[in-house]
C-alpha cells in the first residue's frame, strides 16, 4: 500500500497578499504551517463540493459526447479509475 506522501501531489499557488496574510495568520491560530492549514482548507472544500465537481464533469462529458471516463483521460491523462485514487 501506498504511503500518504506517495499519494500526495505538491503544486504551487498564488494568492492575494492580503489572504495570504489571512491564511498564515488562521494557521498560527491553530497552529498549523502555511502549507498544512492551505492544503486541508482545499481539500476541506473539495470534498464538501465532491457532488458539484462530479455533475460539472458529466455535463462537461455531456456536452462533448464522450463519456466521462474519456473527458477525464483527456483532462488528466489518465483513466477514471487511476484517476479517482
């Protein structure tokens, strides 16, 4: 089985100064890095709109004629199940 860093990607963003700031200071306050508190914020709000992303890639796929599994190898060059680990 994989490790969590194995799993993990790492890229890089950009923000506003001032919600940088915000973020960094939200982090200190729970004691979390930058970095930690940025990357569980994210995938806080991803899981939370987990059923919204999945209908946006149907009705992209939809709108193209292809089937999800083929828009998402398109999209991550990869296929639907590689890409749901």
């Amino acid at each position: 089985m994989a490790t969590e860093d194995e799993k993990s990607v790492s890229f890089t963003i950009r923000l506003s100064i001032d919600d940088a700031e915000a973020l960094k200071a939200w982090g200190k306050y729970h004691n979390k890095g930058l970095s930690a508190y940025g990357a569980q914020i994210i995938s806080s709000r991803i899981e939370a709109n987990l059923g919204l992303i999945d209908g946006l890639i149907d009705r992209a796929a939809a709108s193209r004629n292809v089937s999800r599994a083929e828009l998402l190898k398109l999209w991550l060059g990869k296929g639907e199940d590689e890409a749901e680990d």
